[in-house]
C-alpha cells in the first residue's frame, strides 16, 4: 500500500532528524497530521526562521542570531582571561549549565579530521591564532572531547599556545562521579590512574 | 545561560513531536543549524505541504491527499464486501503489511471515550451507519485496540452492524506469535484460553 506522497514526504525528513526511525517517523507524522496541525505548522515556522536567522558569532563561532553571542558580548567574562576550547555549541551548554566556569568560549564547531579533509582552517584555527595575538588571554582550556580526533586538535591547539606563550590545560579525564569501577573501560581507568592527585592532609 | 530566541523556540517545537525530550531537541536543533539546514528546510516544507493538502478520504476516512484513497478507489477491494474497522491510519498500514487482507477499511480516527467529550458522531459511526444502509457489506471485521475504550467502541459499532443485519466479527487476541507464556500478562493468557481453537485431526 501506497501512502498519498505528501505524507510520504514528511515521513522521510522526518527520517534526517538525528535518532528517528522509519517507525518514528511514521508516528510523528501521522499525530502532526491527525491531532497536531498547528503545533506542526509552528515547527514549520521554527525551523525556517532558526535557519534563516541563526548564523555564528563573529568571535567565538557559536550558533546565535547575533552578531556577537551573549556570553562573548558579557564583559565580565572576557575580562577573566580564560579561553575554554569545545568542539560544539553543545558543549558550550553543558559546561555552562556546571555553574563552575565564568570565562569565554571558543567553539570549534568539528574537531581536525584529515581523512575528511577537515584542517585548521576549517574549525576556525587561523580567528582562533588572531585571537591569541590580539587579546590578553591568561590561560587556555582544552575542553575538546576525548577521542582520537579531539585529542588531536587539542594537541595541535597547545602547540599554537606555546607559539603564543599562554598557559594551557586540558580538562580531567577520569572515573565519572557516581559511577563504578567495575564498569569504567580501560582507558577511562589508566587515565584515572596517571592522574591521580595527592592527598593533602594538611588541607583538611 | 541563555540560547537565543529563534534556537529556544526550535527546540520548544521540536519537543511537541512524540517521543522527544529537552536533550534530543536540543540535539536535533543543534544538528539541523551545524549540519543539516538543507534537510531542516526540507522538513519545514515537507511539514507545510502535507498540513495543507492531507485531507480524510470521504469514503473511509483515512488521511490522504485525494478525495478518495488509493485503497477505497480500488474496484477489487470494494466487491469483497469486507469492511475492516480500525482507529488510525497506522492500524490501516499495519494490517496491509500482513498482506493477509484485501477488503476495505473505516478508519474511526480515535475511539468513544464520553470522558473526553468524544460521542459516536465524533468518530464517523454516522457515516458508518449510512455506508452501512446504503452499500453491500458481508461482514464487518472489528480491529479496534484491545482497550476498554476499544472494546467499547467494537461493541457499540457490533450493535450498529445487527441492526443492519451484517455479520460481525472481532480479530482474535491471545499469545502473540514468538512470545513466551512466561512473559504474557493475565488478561491476554486469558483471551488466549477463552478463544481457544479445537483442533482438528482430520485437517492434518
């Protein structure tokens, strides 16, 4: 059996959402269409404007409708001198709903990928060295994210710091809170391992 | 932090459809705006489209794009006499995909729930009680979901058929094929021995 093709059609971008299935896809369709009309017509118009309007930020790279995003436009922040590296603007929110970071981003919106043909310039590398050059930036954080890729771009992002002669560090790896050692993998484990801190007694 | 307006909207209408939460509309937003704006504009167009033309076929009901469905247009169908009562257009794909039947269809879009305000009229039984009157049905098969509201429904549309002398029946419901007893509730191993079948050695 045939479906009209307009439905055919909605079922399929549906499909190009990430996690959305055939079976999904044909759920979400037949409720915008049987009970969801104007919240469907809504998500139309968002989708539209969010396209139209959102572009990056000129500083960070961010997604925003801005010229400049909130969080560089914040003058406190740039004044700590603190650069947090992230690879998406996802990361930029996740950091941000910790509480416990109050400098500015850079977003590289990818990681470096040589079989892709994805090189520096391609995740902003040549703003992010204008940057280093013209603003006073104390330290740089490493936040990309801990794969092969993102421990390569974040290697290649030191060397560029030490050009620059700013202190940088790279975020923890280790055990996650809450979680078990049993079921922590391997690499996630030697990380804990090598950097383990000193206890301070006389801290306590 | 605050996201800017037209991202928090996209993901506030992306979380109407079903099955999606605050984390996989904001990782749907985000990959449409990065990655996929082409196939996010797509989706806005497929969404408009289907919104203006989907209709219900006037015959059963169902969403199409047509005055009348490929499925009532079909001559063959339409002489079986066979009329298969269900509640959405997705309970229609399910039993086409069993290929087992090759009647027509009414599709009830919902079920009586006086509760929610939702009266036979409200569920096309006017128009089932008109086909009823004016066309030649040897049998109505029941298919509404094994609900009380279903089974309410069946029971009321039983009611309609005897007063219109059509033979009526109800699909079977027990053990699902490849299910273990174990892992069946109740009321279904109960269906499954009330609807027991003899069986019957001269068919060997």
């Amino acid at each position: 059996m045939r479906l009209s093709p307009a439905i055919t059609e909605l079922m399929r971008a549906l499909r190009t959402l990430p996690g959305v299935g055939p079976k999904s896809a044909q759920r979400m369709a037949f409720q915008i269409l049987e009970r969801q009309r104007d919240a469907g017509l809504q998500l139309a118009q968002a989708l539209s404007e969010a396209i139209e309007r959102v572009g990056h930020c000129s500083v960070c790279r961010t997604l925003t409708e801005s010229e400049i995003c909130e969080l560089c436009a914040n003058e406190g922040r740039r004044q700590a001198g603190l650069l947090c590296i992230v690879e998406t603007p996802a990361d930029v929110l996740a950091i941000e709903q910790t509480g416990q970071y109050q400098g500015c981003y850079f977003v590289l919106m990818g990681h470096l990928s040589p079989l892709d043909g994805i090189g520096p310039e391609d995740i902003g590398l040549d703003k992010l060295a204008e940057r280093l050059a013209n603003e006073s930036v104390a330290e740089i954080i490493l936040a990309t994210n801990p794969t092969i890729e993102g421990e390569a771009t974040a290697h290649y992002i030191a060397e560029l710091a030490r050009q620059h002669s700013i202190q940088t560090s790279r975020i923890a790896h280790g055990v996650p809170v809450g979680g078990e050692l049993e079921y922590v993998d391997q690499a996630t484990l030697g990380h804990a391992f090598s950097g383990r801190k000193r206890i301070d007694f006389d801290a306590f």
